[in-house]
C-alpha cells in the first residue's frame, strides 16, 4: 500500500514504539482481557515524546488524547494526535492480539476498519488522517490479517519462541506485525 510522507511517519513512530516495547508487550499478550489498554497509553507517551521529532514540531506544540470522540455517532478514537498550532491532526483506532482474543482478532479489526472507512466524522476532525492500526503476534493471528488486502504490513519481528517460552510455554507465537490502513 503506497502512502503519504505524513503516513511513513505515523506508522514509524508505531512501528518504533513497538521495537522498543516488544518484551513487555510478548509478556502483555498474556494477560486476560488483552493488552489493548496498556497499548494505548504505552503509545499514547511515546507520541507524546517524540511525534514532533518525526514532523519537524516543537515538543510543547504536541497533543495527543485518548478516546476522543470524532465521529458523528457516540463512537470515539483511540487515539489523536497533532501539533498545535497547526490543524494537522492523526486519528488512530488500534487493535492489539491478545491469547485471549484470537479466536475474534479478525473479527475485531474489520470492525475498526469499518468505523475507519465508514465513519462519519466530526467537522472538527474532517481533515484529520485516519488510520486503522493492528498488531497480530500468532501464526492464526497473521493468517487471519494476510487475508484482508486493504491492510499493509510494515514490521515483522522476528523476535523468537524462547523469549516467550520463558513467559509461557504454549503461546503461539509468530513475532509481532503491524498491520495498517489509511482512510481516503
């Protein structure tokens, strides 16, 4: 999937948030009830941090929220960045494996892909890009993704089992892929 400038940043920071968290996240995976959470204000810090590096910003010049609600309905996003002054903001809807959800993973992504493609947003955000993010880390999780086309992939760990072996032995575990798409 070709994309902007603006969408080799967006997904850089992403993919160099989770290079620098894939222990905690290997062992995040684990919990019950996911680690979707832990991702969002695990990412939400580190946009916070070093999202004006990757645009050129200054650092007090950068925002960056969780659960805004940018569309028209009572949906809200997981995330929004920008910079103030500037109306350049980034909306980013994040699903994130889990042991526990793998079995609805897919299920779940396309559900953010929808709100992403279909939803209508705020006057407000209406230049905002918006994304749809997932980070798939089974062998059944990735197989499940590799069929949908719109998505991209941009990171592929090849972190292996005996890091996760030593968190739990019976965990499925194929590395760490984000998956991404940008709303036209």
């Amino acid at each position: 999937m070709s994309g902007t400038g603006n969408d080799a940043k967006v997904i850089g920071l992403i993919n160099e948030w989770v290079v620098k968290n894939i222990v905690p996240l290997a062992r995040a995976y684990l919990h019950k009830g996911g680690w979707e959470n832990w991702a969002q204000v695990n990412l939400a810090l580190y946009l916070q941090d070093h999202a004006h590096e990757k645009f050129g910003m200054y650092p007090e010049h950068t925002t960056v929220q969780r659960e805004v609600n940018v569309y028209q309905n009572k949906d809200r996003a997981d995330l929004v960045f920008g910079f103030a002054p500037t109306s350049q903001e980034f909306v980013i809807e994040l699903k994130c494996e889990s042991w526990h959800n793998g079995q609805n993973f897919g299920k779940e992504v396309v559900k953010d892909f929808n709100k992403v493609t279909e939803g209508q947003l705020k006057t407000l955000f209406k230049d905002a890009a918006v994304y749809s993010v997932a980070i798939s880390v089974s062998a059944e999780g990735i197989a499940e993704l590799a069929k949908k086309p719109a998505l991209a992939t941009t990171y592929h760990s090849n972190m292996d089992k005996p890091i996760m072996g030593e968190v739990h032995q019976d965990v499925d575990w194929a590395g760490v892929v984000v998956w991404w798409f940008r709303r036209k």
